[in-house]
C-alpha cells in the first residue's frame, strides 16, 4: 500500500506548491541527497531532472462550472482543411477539426493553431460548452458567467458616461465663469 504525504515547500518565501511523493522511494532519496550534500541545502533542487515530482500551484484558474460530460461515442469528427490568413501552410493541411454532436445536431469547428491536437482539445472544449447551454439553458454555468460579464460591461459603460457628463459640466461651469 503507498502512502502519499503532502507537503509544502515554500518558493522565495512567497509561494507555496504542495506536490505528493511516494514514501517508500523518493522520500527517502531525497532526505539523504540532501543530508549527504550540505552543499546542496541551500539551494532548491525540487525540479532537478532525478526528483521529476509534478508541482501543483496552489492558486489557479478557477474552474467552478459543473459541465455536462461528453460521450465520445456521441461526437462525429472530420478534418479538413483549414482557411484564412497563413497563406500554403494553412491551405496544404488538414488541421482544422469539425466535431458534431449527433444527438443534439450541435457543430463546432476549430481551427485556432497548427496542432491537430490541439484543436482537437479546443473543439471538445467548445463543444461541451455549447451542448451544456444547449440543454441546461438559463441554469447554465456558462449562461450565467456571460451574464455576468455582460452586466459588468454595461456597469462599467453606465460609469464612463456619467464621468464623462460631469467632466462636460465642469468644463462648461469653467467656460461660463471665466466670461
């Protein structure tokens, strides 16, 4: 059975990565490579090539949506080729990925980068997005951040146009004072 501990090591004293690591194996290597090599005590080797120990931020993208989950077998995809500025690069390869949603008739079409994967990756994410909307509708997380935004948009609009006015009145006020 392999216990994982969680540990915290602090980064310049102002950041703070937790990563685990096996106790039987790399605990042990570590303790004793540093112990053996005061030399080393200073220094942080935690991304050295021999402890290649995945660090995960503590503070991140926040990423609260509740998605619905797509089922590969549901999703049709073709590759063609892509169109736009980047000349016989683009026109020669099919990179560009046109996934379909079958039960809802939902397509997408991602051509944002050179990589296949990649657009895959980006496609299924705009997908998921469009097929949660689809059928969650105004309950959508999605729906709601627009909202949001959009609200925010509108709020920080209302504010310019109010400061606006008052400097117009101000420079009026200076322009009828001053005759």
């Amino acid at each position: 059975m392999l216990k994982h501990f969680l540990f915290q090591v602090f980064v310049k004293k102002k950041f703070c990565f937790h990563f685990f690591m096996n106790a039987s194996s790399l605990f042990h290597s570590t303790i004793n490579t540093l112990a053996l090599r005061p030399w080393l005590w200073r220094q942080q080797k935690f991304l050295s090539p021999q402890l290649a120990i995945p660090l995960f931020p503590v503070a991140g993208k926040k990423n609260s949506c509740d998605l619905l989950a797509l089922n590969e077998t549901d999703l049709e995809e073709q590759f063609v080729r892509g169109d736009g500025p980047g000349g016989q690069a683009t026109n020669k390869t099919s990179n560009c990925v046109v996934l379909k949603h079958i039960p809802s008739g939902i397509v997408v079409k991602c051509h944002q980068t050179r990589s296949v994967e990649l657009n895959r990756q980006r496609a299924r994410e705009i997908l998921q997005q469009k097929v949660d909307l689809f059928y969650k509708g105004e309950n959508s997380d999605i729906f709601k951040e627009k909202r949001t935004a959009e609200k925010k948009k509108q709020e920080k609009k209302r504010r310019a146009k109010e400061n606006l006015e008052k400097k117009m009145h101000i420079k009026e006020m200076q322009e009828s004072d001053s005759k």
